[in-house]
C-alpha cells in the first residue's frame, strides 16, 4: 500500500523560487525512507506540503489514500527542522498537553522515551540545552501511533556520540507498519536504519531511488559515498 502519492507536485514561492516542480512520487508503507539532498532542494517543503503548512501550487498529493486535507493530518507525526517548544513549561507538561491534542498520543511510551534519554520529566524547558530540547520533541513525535513519521534534520542539533542512540530510538518506537521519511545532510550517520533511499536535487527533481543493499550489490558503494559522488558538486 502506498501512503503517500504525489502527482505533478508543484511549489513556487510568489513570483520568485520554485522549490518542487513537477514531482511523481509514491511511497510504500512499513519502510524507514531517507529523503536526501542539498539544502534548497525542496526536502523541507515537501514535508509541509503533505502537512498542509504550504499549499501546492499545482498538483495532487494522497496520505493514506486520501486527498491531502486537515483530516489526513491524524495519520501524519511531524518533527520540524527549527525547535517550536519553550518557555518555562515542564517537559511533563508538554506530554499532558499532547497526550490531550492528539487522541493517538502514547503517554507511557513518551516516558519510557524520556527514561531512556536521561531527561527529566520534572525539568523546564527552558533550561535544556538545544540537543536536549530537539530529543523531547522527537519523544513527542514518535509517542504517537501516527502511520507517517516526517522527520526533518532529526540529528543535526545533537552530538554524534548521541545520534546512533537517537536513531535506535525512533526505530523502537515505531508504530507497527508505519512509514518513517528522514530527510538529512547527515547520510554515514542514518544509512544503517534506511530500508530505502531518495536522491532529490534542486527543484525536487529525483535523480537516484534504491536500497543500500542493491547499491553495494551494483556499485560496491555505501549510500553516503554515493551521496558525495551525485552532490559532488551541488
């Protein structure tokens, strides 16, 4: 089953950039995607656009069969690149409150999240560090039964020591049969959780699909050193 289904997906902003022209793409369910490319390619505003965030200039786009729309918005668990949560609110509280929003939140799996993060229920937000603020913000997304996880830059905040506990992390708590998108700049770091890859250059243009096995199969390469081979110069 497809999940996500796209069809001549175009973004331009006002008169100026186009972020996406002209992009087909279907995405299968129960697999762990890495949507990779150069900054400015058009990996974030994909993201907002299967979130309703930014509207499609022209278009179609299904989640879970549907047309996109607030309804198919219970399906999606999304993680921004730019951390949204602060103040001087206890991490408990930000369960509370998604426990409250979101009918499919798991408030048990969060705090065994948390445990296993080292980080403090009882803590302010505001007195965490950026790496540790970005680490509740993944809890409070992956807690969620959701069918899509939208994980944008889900590492770059945090030290490289803590990414592979991070990456273990979201692997454990999926929801079974669900698909996770990763778009990252960090590919030696997440290649080892993909089940799938997606090269996207400039415009949204996809320029390389496969898997990792299949690449070393055919190529004797890693997905990361093919990265560095099509973005060489990009």
């Amino acid at each position: 089953m497809n999940v996500i289904e796209c069809k001549g997906l175009r973004k331009q902003y006002g008169k100026g950039k186009v972020a996406i022209e002209n992009l087909d793409l279907e995405l299968e369910s129960g697999k762990i995607i890495g949507l990779l490319g150069p900054n400015g390619c058009g990996k974030s505003t994909f993201m907002k656009l299967l979130t309703g965030l930014l509207v499609p200039t022209a278009g179609e786009i299904r989640v879970c069969g549907y047309w996109r729309s607030e309804a198919t918005n219970s399906f999606i668990s999304y993680l921004p690149e730019r951390t949204y949560i602060g103040g001087r609110k206890k991490i408990g509280a930000m369960l509370d409150y998604f426990e409250e929003f979101y009918p499919d939140f798991d408030k048990v799996k969060a705090m065994n999240m948390l445990d296993s993060l080292n980080l403090d229920p009882n803590a302010l937000i505001s007195s965490l560090s950026k790496g540790n603020r970005e680490k509740v913000q993944l809890v409070l997304v992956m807690a969620r039964n959701a069918q899509i996880y939208l994980l944008d830059e889900p590492i770059a905040g945090v030290d490289p020591a803590a990414r592979e506990f991070i990456l273990r992390t979201i692997v454990s708590n999926l929801n079974p049969g669900a698909t996770v998108l990763i778009s990252t700049h960090l590919i030696q770091d997440v290649e080892p959780v993909l089940d799938e890859y997606i090269f996207v250059n400039y415009g949204g243009k996809i320029i390389g699909r496969g898997t990792a096995a299949e690449l070393m199969e055919t190529e004797g390469v890693t997905v990361d050193t093919k990265f560095r081979e099509v973005f060489r110069y990009a």
